[in-house]
C-alpha cells in the first residue's frame, strides 16, 4: 500500500518560484542602478551592444521582411478561412492584421521614413 502525501508538504530542495523571480528582478534592478549611478561606462557598454545588435540586424533584413510577409499572408489566410466558415474575426484581429501590413508596407519601400519617425519618437 502506497503512502499518501497531504499537499501542503513540500519537498525539500523546491522552492516557491515567485519569491527567487522577485529577488532575481531586484537584485539585477539594483546592480544596473548602482553601476549607472557610479560608473558611467554601463551606458556605454549598452550603446555597443544596442549597435552590435543594430549591424546583425540589418544583415538579416531580408530575411526578417520575407518572414514578415509570410506570416501575414498567413494571418489574411486565417481570416478569410474564417469567414468561409460563417465565422466573423474580432475587430482587433482585423486592425491589428492591417496595421500590421501597413507597417511592413512602409518598412520595404520607406525604411528611412520609418528610421527618422522612430528616432523622433525615442528622443522624447
């Protein structure tokens, strides 16, 4: 005859996730706060990064633009399958399927456009 746990035991070695998640958060909070307050290079550091990531990007353009395209040729397929089926998509999936095509419209054929209005943005 097998043994029965109750549920309020708890086996040794596991621990609650959300109290580690929230020390792990602060802890990292704290240590960014501390560097960009004492040691000015963490910003510099970050703008590197930001950079490195930028250039590796921007080599992969195309390929993320073909994605793009396929996945919402993808989603305009879903709702026309939808409709078929005498069902109606949500107005939320409607807009956000075309302003989601309208994005990656001006992506390909104005990237600079798009470049000059994020950077405006960001520097708010």
């Amino acid at each position: 005859m097998r043994e029965q746990t109750s549920a309020t035991t708890s086996t040794p070695g596991r621990r609650s996730g959300t109290g580690a998640t929230i020390a792990s958060i602060a802890a990292i909070g704290g240590v960014l706060a501390a560097s960009s307050c004492c040691l000015p290079i963490l910003p510099f550091v970050l703008a590197a990064g930001f950079a490195g990531g930028s250039a590796c990007l921007s080599a992969a353009r195309p390929y993320l633009l073909g994605a793009s395209i396929l996945f919402i040729a993808f989603g305009f397929y879903q709702a026309r399958r939808a409709k078929a089926c005498q069902r109606r998509p949500s107005v939320i999936s409607s807009v956000l399927l075309w302003v989601s095509t309208v994005f990656l419209f001006i992506s390909i054929f104005f990237p600079q456009a798009m470049a000059n209005a994020a950077a405006d943005w960001l520097a708010r």
